[in-house]
C-alpha cells in the first residue's frame, strides 16, 4: 500500500515573507517608523514639558522632555483669560460648522464628478483642477468678501475655503471605485439620485468621509490667517490668532530688550496655549483614526 504525502527530502520553498531580505527590510522599516516617530514627537513632549516647567528653566534651555520646576502658574493665568475662552469658543464653531459645510459640498461635487455620462463632466473637473494653480490673489480675495459683507462673519471663514480640491478628487476617486451595479439595482427598485446618494452611497462611504472631516477639521482649527485677515474685532478671533499674538508679543519683548520677568512668562505661556490647542484634536484623531489609513487607500485607487 503505498502512501501520498511530501518527501522529506523534497526541497522546501521559502515564501516571501521567510526571505532573508524580507526579514532585512522589516528591520530595515523598523528603525526608520521608530526614528519617525521620534522626531514627530519630541517636539509636541518639548511643549508639554514646558508647559508645565518654571520659566527660568526654560529660558537656561535645561527643559527637553522632562518638566524642571514643575509649575501650574500659566495654565490657571491662560484659563482665567476670558478672552481665550471666547477665541476657544469660536474656534470650535468655526471649525465644525466649515467641516460640515466642506463635506457636504465636496461630496455632492465628487459624487457628480464620478459620473463618465455626465454631460459638461470635463468643464467641471478643469474648474477644480484650475484652481488648484491659480488663485484670485491676496487683494481680489478680501475685496470680493469684504464686497459681499462677509467681513467680520463666520462665513468670512468656512465660505472662501469650503471645498479643497485635493480632498475633492481623492473622493471622486473613492465613488468611481464603487461598484456601478449598486446603484442600478438601486434605480431599478426605484431609487432617485438623491436616495441613491444617501441610501447606497453614503453609508458605504464612512471611511473616506471619516478622513475628509479630520483633513478639514484639523486645517480648519489651525487656520488663523483668515480670520486675522477679515476680523476685526477681538471677541471673533478663532484661538490660533490668541496664540499668534502671544508669539508676536513675546518676540517683541525679546527685540525691545523688555524685563526679563515678561519674557519668561510669555515663553511659558505660549507653550500653555499649544497645548490646550491641541488637545482636542488629540481627543478626536483616536475616533477616526481605524478610517483614516482605509479611507486615503480606498480614495487613492483610481484616478
């Protein structure tokens, strides 16, 4: 009787992954994600040190990753500014009510521009894409809000960059990669384009959406340069210009030779302010963060 099976003497073939330059190449990626890693971090630990050191310390250069003289003094003197908190405030509708507005007009517009029979598809691509490398310039921008009496708006803000067009063609991308049958099963059984959209589409969509809203969300929350163009009055400044205006108040401290006891005190604080700035994006990045790697794939597939 004879019996099937491998012979131990057959040559054995190593697949990909046993591959000694398999192996040296993860080491290889290793290290280098590892080093990464650390030089995005160390500056964010930098400031968190910082934030919480004494001034003096921070001045001598001795505080890297570690607090030296740990100190609240600026955390309370920032919270206790009311004018921060209201520049908190509208930072945080500033930036969910652009996010809002961006997504829901970057969507409509790629799931149009995913369509091939639509007619006038190419004029509507060449406008984006147009876009993309020319701009109306500085001086036309603020003399067309300030014309539409947008100055010293919100729309100021969410309106003039409500669509990028970067994230626009990463989500045409993504509906062009979607199965076409969907949708005809969808308009046989008597779907219109708008159930199609909000039924079929959308709900299929909660990786590359989940990435569009932090792309806009974060580049919305760090933006100040708009609402430093366009506000002019205190109480409707998003938080970044708060922290823009430390910085410029403690580098003009430093060029006019001021009191040293002011210069401390602004080094601290600015690191006090970026801290609470950042922290919720911190907060909301662990959420979205199993979409985002899917979501830009997914999005990067075609075109």
């Amino acid at each position: 009787m004879v019996t099937l099976g491998t012979r131990r003497d057959a040559p054995q073939t190593r697949g990909p992954v046993d591959s000694r330059g398999y192996r040296i190449f993860r080491v290889v990626n290793t290290v280098v994600l590892i080093g990464v890693v650390i030089v995005t971090l160390y500056p964010f630990l930098n400031i968190v040190a910082r934030s919480l050191s004494e001034e003096a310390y921070i001045i001598a250069g001795k505080v890297s990753l570690v607090p030296r003289g740990f100190d609240l003094t600026s955390y309370k003197l920032v919270m206790s500014d009311s004018m921060f908190w209201t520049n908190y405030r509208n930072t945080i509708v500033y930036t969910v009510v652009a996010t809002l507005i961006s997504i829901v007009l970057t969507t409509c517009y790629a799931y149009v521009l995913s369509k091939p029979h639509l007619k006038g598809r190419g004029v509507l691509v060449g406008i984006a894409l147009f876009t993309m490398f020319f701009s109306g310039g500085l001086i036309p921008n603020y003399v067309l809000v300030t014309s539409l009496g947008m100055k010293n708006t919100i729309w100021a803000v969410v309106i003039p960059n409500a669509i990028s067009v970067f994230n626009l063609l990463v989500m045409k991308a993504f509906f062009e990669s979607l199965p076409t049958e969907l949708e005809e099963a969808a308009a046989v059984d008597g779907l219109n384009t708008y159930g199609i959209l909000l039924r079929i589409v959308l709900p299929l969509s909660k990786a590359i959406i989940a990435t569009m809203v932090l792309f806009y969300a974060v580049s919305f929350w760090n933006s100040w340069f708009t609402a430093f163009l366009y506000f002019d009055r205190q109480d409707l400044l998003p938080v970044t210009v708060y922290l823009r205006n430390l910085i410029a108040g403690a580098t003009s401290a430093e060029s006019a030779a001021a009191d040293a006891d002011k210069v401390q005190a602004a080094a601290t604080l600015q690191a006090v302010t970026v801290v609470l700035t950042t922290l919720p994006i911190l907060a909301v990045y662990p959420f979205v963060q199993r979409y985002f790697v899917s979501g830009v794939m997914l999005g990067a597939v075609k075109g």
